[in-house]
C-alpha cells in the first residue's frame, strides 16, 4: 500500500486537470465565435479539404410568471400530460397545428434564445 497515492494527491489532480479542461472549453467557444459568423449553411468545406458541419440550435424556457397567468386556459388533456415538456419544438408544432388558440397564448410565455452553435470538423489533418 505505500505505492499508493493518496487521496489529497488525487484530489490535487482532479482539481488541476479541472481547471485545464475549464481553460480549454473556452479557448474552444472563443474560436467557435469566430468560426461562427463565417459558416453560412450547415455544411462549409475548406480549400484545406475541412468538413466543417455547423448546427444552430436554440433554447426554449418558459416565463414562468406569464405561464401561470394562462395556465388555466390551457385544456386540461394537455396540461395534465404535456406542461413540463411544451417547450419541446415537436409538441410547440403539434399544439400550433392543432390547438392554435393555446398555442397563440403560450407564445408569450416561451422564450427563445440562440444556443451555442455545435461545430464538427472532419477531414485534413494538417492546416
């Protein structure tokens, strides 16, 4: 056992490579930020022979303050199953196609926010 590292010495390094892989997540965003405005469809290829693929998608939160104000207006089959999930793309289109009338008063409540845009590159190893 005295080969062992101890726990103060583990813990030392987590913190270490922690605060590395804190330091390199956003160096990356940074360079994400300026790739960004540069790639203009979802998929951009180098001269370089880079793959670049680039998906922008957003984020949905409710005002929860102007969702208790119309709770009660939203039918109870849809309230009871679905509230936690409404800011969910796919049941927003379902509830504009077949309950528009909860979906015109929803729309105030849902708030929506550009996500950090999800880039993948494949190709040429050298730049």
């Amino acid at each position: 056992m005295e080969n062992e590292v101890s726990l103060g010495s583990l813990a030392e390094q987590w913190k270490a490579q922690a605060e590395l892989e804190l330091k390199s997540r956003q160096e990356r965003e940074r360079i994400e930020d300026l790739m960004s405005p540069r790639l203009n469809s979802k998929v951009t290829l180098t001269p370089a022979g880079h793959k670049i693929t680039i998906t922008r998608p957003t984020n949905r939160s409710f005002d929860h303050k102007q969702l208790l104000r119309i709770v009660d207006d939203i039918p109870q089959h849809i309230r009871r199953v679905r509230l936690g999930c409404l800011a969910d793309q796919q049941f927003l289109d379902f509830l504009r196609d077949s309950e528009p009338d909860v979906a015109l008063r929803l729309e105030g409540a849902i708030k929506v926010t550009p996500a950090r845009p999800v880039i993948s590159i494949r190709g040429c190893a050298n730049v």
